[in-house]
C-alpha cells in the first residue's frame, strides 16, 4: 500500500467503528480484540455483489480492496472481505492463514476448491480460531478450532467444526472440515476446507468466475446483507428483508430510486 501501515490501520478500525486507542496504530492481538474486531466489521461493512452488476471489476489487491471498502465505504464477498480483513489481523499483530474452502450445496456435495475464502487464527490465548466476515448470515464471532464441539452465540445460533476425508482419483484421501450451523432440528454444512495456507493472487481465478460466469449466483441477482445488533438487513434485488429478534419482514422496493435510497439509507452503500 502507498500509505503508511498505522494510517491505514486507524482508517480501517474507524470504518468498521472499533474504538482504538489513541497512541497505537492497531490493538493487541487477544481473543478479546479478534471477536470484537469480527463483530465490529459484520455490523459495518455488508456482504455484496453490487460491483458485479454496476460492470466494475473486482481486483484482488490490497491496495484496490482497501481503497473500495474503507475509503469508499463498499462491502463486497468473501475474496474481498476477508481478503482485506486478513491485512487488519496481521497488523494487529495475529497470526493468519488464507484458506480454500467449497460451499455446501441445497442438494448435496460442496462447491470446487476456491470457492471461498476462509481464515485461520492461530494460537490466540492457546488455541486457533475460524474467522470469516465475508459469508453473509454465519457466525458472528471466531469459531474455536476443535472438532465435534458445539459453539453457542448469544443468539442462541448453535455451530460447530466436523472433520472428514474424501478420498480422490490417485487414492490419496484429502482431509477437511467442514462448518456446520445447526438449523431447522439438524445440522446443515455451510462449507468446507483443508489446511493449505494460500496467497490471496490464488483466488483469483475463482474470483473471476463468480464476478462473470452465468453460472455464478453472484451474476444472477443483487445482493446487499448486512448484521445489526438485533438482526440483520437484507436487499435481494427490490426485495427487502428486515429480521429482527428474528421476526422476519418483507417488503418490495417499487424503483430503482428508492433502492438506491434504501442502499444509502440503511448501508450506508452508494454504488
């Protein structure tokens, strides 16, 4: 990045609204600092694909990324979110790993490798932690890196981390985990991944399929979510989605104009 490192870290936490201390360019790096970055960042900056479908091309740079999502106030998905986030981590001190991970399917199976982007925290108060900010309505703080525990928010959302291997075509069996939410009397997965510790540029293939292939639900609709502190609010094209204490709401947006109002309004995104 051009700018200096402690500039840009201050810009950051002010975006995401984490009250830093005055005399230091980022907090320490403790459990308590990682959730309360976590948290601070899904309550400011939502989950989107709006650049997809205004034609602005999505560059996995530190520096682009940084530009979009705290100079120019944007959200984006899981490349760009946690692609950037991983830059406030390492400068606060944590030490993190890029991983790949494939999404669940409704139907069955898990999406190809690179499919997401998902972080490793390591060794944080003796233990390494699941981070993620960029996979819209999922876990709100960093999941503790243990198999077979269940882990309970304050909401009540129950998650947990599964191990599992596949075997593959040269008989080499791969091992995962996989993120599990427990919804609707079961455990449903979210997505999986192994532990191959990746550079951003590697997602870069993948993140060019989902910004132009009509293949990609990020091609197929708009989408703007975002956490608050009793729920979340959601765009899905002219639909919005307010879920509080979780009672659900639905309305239907009558215009572009009034989209763009409401992306404002209640995003604070201007696209």
């Amino acid at each position: 990045m051009t700018i200096l490192h402690s500039t840009a870290a201050q810009a950051y936490l002010e975006r995401i609204h984490f009250p830093a201390p005055a005399d230091a360019a980022a907090p320490a790096p403790t459990l308590h600092t990682l959730r309360a970055l976590h948290e601070a960042h899904l309550l400011a900056v939502p989950f989107e694909n709006l650049s997809i479908h205004a034609g602005q091309p999505i560059i996995l740079d530190e520096g682009a990324l940084f530009k979009k999502i705290v100079r120019r106030r944007r959200g984006g998905f899981c490349y760009e979110l946690n692609g950037l986030f991983v830059w406030l981590l390492r400068q606060s001190g944590f030490q993190v790993d890029l991983l790949s991970a494939g999404v669940a399917h409704a139907s069955g199976g898990f999406g190809p490798e690179f499919d997401h982007l998902t972080l490793l925290v390591h060794q944080v108060e003796g233990a390494d932690w699941l981070a993620d900010v960029g996979f819209g309505d999922s876990f709100r703080q960093p999941l503790r890196f243990v198999a077979d525990v269940e882990q309970v928010e304050a909401d009540g959302s129950r998650y947990r981390l599964q191990r599992a291997s596949e075997g593959r075509e040269d008989d080499v069996r791969r091992e995962y985990w996989i993120v599990q939410q427990f919804s609707e009397g079961q455990w449903q997965a979210q997505y999986r991944f192994t532990l191959e510790p990746h550079a951003l540029a590697d997602f870069n293939e993948m993140c060019h399929y989902q910004q132009t292939s009509p293949e990609s639900h990020f091609t197929q609709q708009r989408i703007c979510t975002l956490a608050t502190p009793t729920g979340r609010v959601s765009l899905s094209d002219l639909r919005l989605i307010t879920t509080i204490q979780g009672h659900r709401e639905e309305r239907l947006l009558h215009s572009e104009e009034e989209y763009r109002a409401v992306l404002a309004e209640q995003f604070g995104v201007v696209v």
